[in-house]
C-alpha cells in the first residue's frame, strides 16, 4: 500500500464530496511533524552506520562532545531530554563503553559525563553523518526553504 501525500488525500476527499472542511488530519501541524521525525529517523538509521545508536544517544554523544565534561542533569537540559529518558541514553552510552561517569567532588549527587576515547573516535568518525543526515532530510526543499524552515522550527521549539 502507497501512502498518499497530504494533499492527494484532500484532492481525493474533495472527489468524492467528503470535504466538508472538517478537521483533515493530513493538515495538521502535530500529524505533519510526526511525517517528517519518521522520515527523518529513517534517513538516520539509513545513514548513520551505526545500528546500536539512537538520534537521542547521537544527540548527547556530539552535545558532550561539544560542551566536554558536564552533569548529566545539564546534559539533558542541553539536549531536550527528561530525565529519565537521558538516564536511559547514558545507561546505555555507558555500557558500549562510549561515555565515563564520576560523582561530581563538590556534590557527590551529582553525576559528571564525559566521552571515552572510544566515543571520542565515534564522534570523530560520525560527526560528517549528521551533517550528511540533514542535507537529506531538508532534499525536498530549496535552499532558501531550508533557512525559512530551520527558522521556524526554531521558533517553534521554544
């Protein structure tokens, strides 16, 4: 089964006299961005060469490498993450031997991150997919679009 693009469906209702201008779930802004993350995600696996790694552990991966030594609390803040979902990401981080973890010495509550050797060489290695990944997520649009459509995606983010 194909599925039809958002407005195949509405030119398909409209045919067949259902567009009353109901509520169409292929315009709405929840329904499209979650088009787009699924898309997105499948570009990622596709492309990353990594099939044990998430865009979230990516995410926290290239963030410390970004931000070096920090909290796992900040990490997450850093990274849009709950905590329990950073929680998950660290676990496993850690278990493939990517990231070390140490109580922080001011405040032994506190969790300190950083890359391994090993997550740094992944880093290293995997940083040029990222950019790779977004070029191919953003294909359909101009140049142009893709400025105005990281923009507001910006915006909307908050």
């Amino acid at each position: 089964m194909t599925l039809k693009a958002p407005d195949e469906v509405q030119s398909t209702l409209r045919e067949q006299g259902k567009d009353n201008g109901a509520y169409v779930l292929e315009e709405q802004a929840g329904h499209l961005l979650r088009r787009v993350h699924q898309r997105h995600t499948a570009i990622f696996q596709a492309m990353i060469g990594d099939d044990q790694l998430t865009p979230l552990q990516f995410a926290a991966l290239m963030k410390l490498a970004d931000v070096g030594e920090t909290s796992q609390n900040l990490l997450g803040r850093l990274t849009a993450m709950d905590a329990a979902t950073m929680q998950g990401v660290i676990k496993r981080l850690s278990a493939r031997g990517l990231i070390k973890r140490r109580p922080d010495k001011v405040d032994r509550r506190r969790l300190l991150l950083r890359l391994s050797k090993r997550g740094e060489t992944l880093v290293g290695d995997l940083s040029h997919r990222g950019a790779a990944i977004t070029n191919q997520t953003l294909d359909p649009l101009t140049i142009s679009e893709r400025k105005t459509f990281l923009k507001l995606l910006k915006r909307l983010s908050g």
